[in-house]
C-alpha cells in the first residue's frame, strides 16, 4: 500500500537541494529571519510567466540594478522599461509591470499588499501569480499551482485525465496536500522538485523523496504523465517589414501601439500581419526585397516577413516613424522577430 505523500518530507528534502535564484531567499537565510521581497519576488514571477529560469535570471539581475525598488520602477520612463525587457517577450506583461507598480506606489504607499484579494485586483496579477506572491512573499497557505506542479501530481496521483482539462482536478490535488507551516519554502519545494526531478523526460524517481508515495512510479507511467490534449496546428500570418537607413546611419522606427502584440515596442515600421498584407511604405524609396524571411514563431500563430530595406537621402522626410541617430539606436532594445528582420538586413 502506497504511502500518503508527506509534505514534511519535500520540505526536508528542499532544505538540502533549494535552487539558488537571484530572487529566491533560500531556506537555511529564511530560517535565519529573513524575509523574502514581494517586489522581486513579484517581478520574478511575472518574468517567469511563459518562459524558462534560465532567460530570466539576467533579466532580473538588470531590472533590479536598475530599479531596486518598486516605486524606482514606477517612476521609470516607459520606453526604458520596455527596452529593458525587449527579447523576454509576451510584452504584454511588461506593460501591466508599469501599471502594477504604479498601482502599488501610488495606492498602497510602495508596498505589496499582503491580502491575497487585494493582490488580485493589481494590475498584470491573475490567480497563479497571486497565490505565489502570497505563499513566497508572506508565508500564506495558498496554493500554487504552475506546469511543475501539475506534472508532479499528475504522476503522484497516476492521473490520465488531460491538459487543459485536468487542471481544476490537479489544482485540488495540489490544495490538499498544502501545509500551514513553511507554505511558502513548500510552493518553491514543488516547483523545484518537478524542475529537477520529476521532469517531462527521464525522471529521475530514484532520487525523488516522494518516490514511496508515487502511483504512477508503482504503475510505471510516470513518463506517460501527464497527459495531454492534440494541440491545434498554428496558422501561419505574413506581413512586411521596411527598414529604412538614412546615409548618415540613422534607422527609421517607430513604437508600435500599447495594444496588441509588441504593444509600445520600438519596431520597424511594416503592414499588418494577416493572410494578404498591403503594402504601406513609411517613406518614399526605392525598396529593395531580401531573399530571406525574419521567421517568428508566437503562441497562436507563426509569422513570417518579408523585409525590405532602402537608402535614403537626408532631407527626405518619413510619412510615419522618427530616423533615430546611429548613436542613439541599440538593436538590443528591439523585440526579437525585429532584431531577426535587422540582423537579415545586415547580412
């Protein structure tokens, strides 16, 4: 008969195999008394919404260097915010970054606050990242569930029902197990366990302290778990962008609408992405076509773009877009399917 998983067990084994992170506080300085930051640790977590720990760590090394404090962040110039996080995509987020922090120095006196509810009327703030904020921030008992947490009880309850539907199940599973005590070092505990060991491929059961536990280590579909739906094929859009270089070096750009996809980035001027795009130069030119594609993929649909590029003349004046000076223009500061159309231009 299977053991009941002990959370006291993840725990012990956390307090000895805790990943360092740049925002974690890890549990031997916890138990020492200090006290995790909301602000990074809500910074960290909307960083990791969709992407890796790996794409994030450096991101959040310059972000806090930057603005160390929330109300630093809050009062940062919107352009420089989102070249800081240009490349970490979904920048969506990176606007409700600004909002959030706002919202929380101007209504909260530059503190998170502590109350789960009031955490989830914040800008950018949705039930996952409110229940993490509360759990590793302020120790309290909520329940965190992201794709980690949702392998790791697939497997320990041998659960074949499929993603997405199987969340609401997952998510109990993962609520009943929840501790009052050290809620927080456990939500991290879980993570890392599925982050470590309880990986998509080749888990590695042999050194997992809920081993004992695990229904589908007895059953042997640990590596079949947790199932999931066929995906959708994505559609494929097409656009155009124009990539106009003045002969002293300037680069013609412009900053993309706060809605939609790249909402507020600085990008090349282009048409709209659809199945037939129209053709929209920003200024008159003689446009030549490159062979190659700027190819994206995001997560509805893959992109492809035709790039023009042209020289122009110093007193031509654009229909749309402002020429930025060769000093003042840093292709790291675009998002990245701008930064493929540029580096193509290049070659």
């Amino acid at each position: 008969m299977r053991e009941p998983a002990d959370p006291g067990a993840l725990l012990d084994w956390y307090d000895r195999h805790a990943r360092a992170m740049p925002w974690r506080v890890g549990p031997a300085t916890r138990r020492a008394g200090v006290r995790p930051d909301p602000y990074r640790i809500w910074l960290s977590e909307i960083m990791l919404q969709q992407t890796t720990v790996a794409a994030v760590r450096d991101y959040f090394v310059k972000f806090t260097t930057l603005w160390p404090r929330v109300t630093d962040l809050a009062a940062a110039e919107d352009a420089e915010v989102m070249a800081a996080w240009a490349g970490l995509g979904y920048y969506a987020r990176a606007r409700n970054l600004l909002k959030c922090a706002r919202v929380v120095t101007s209504e909260h006196g530059g503190t998170f606050p502590a109350d789960h509810a009031t955490l989830l009327t914040l800008p950018g703030i949705g039930p996952y990242t409110a229940a993490a904020i509360s759990a590793i921030a302020f120790d309290a008992p909520e329940t965190v569930v992201d794709g980690n947490v949702e392998r790791v009880m697939a497997r320990l309850h041998d659960e074949h029902t499929p993603l997405p539907a199987a969340k609401p199940i997952l998510t109990e599973m993962a609520r009943s197990l929840t501790p009052q005590e050290r809620p927080g070092d456990y939500a991290q505990a879980v993570m890392d366990l599925g982050a470590t060991i309880c990986t998509p491929r080749k888990p590695a059961c042999g050194l997992c302290p809920w081993r004992p536990s695990c229904a589908a280590f007895v059953n042997g579909t640990a590596t079949e778990l947790p199932k999931k739906s066929p995906k959708k094929k994505k559609p494929v859009r097409l656009g155009i962008v124009y990539l106009a270089r003045r002969i002293d070096g300037a680069w013609l750009l412009e900053t993309r609408p706060d809605k939609g996809l790249l909402g507020g980035m600085l990008g090349w001027p282009g048409s709209d992405w659809s199945d037939a795009p129209v053709e929209d130069p920003p200024i008159r030119a003689e446009w030549k076509t490159l062979d190659a594609e700027a190819r994206h993929t995001f997560t509805h649909f893959h992109l492809r773009l035709t790039v023009k590029t042209a020289l122009v003349p110093m007193d031509r004046a654009p229909l749309r877009g402002t020429f930025l000076e060769p000093d003042a223009f840093d292709p790291e500061a675009l998002p990245t399917v701008m930064r493929k159309a540029y580096n193509l231009a290049r070659t």
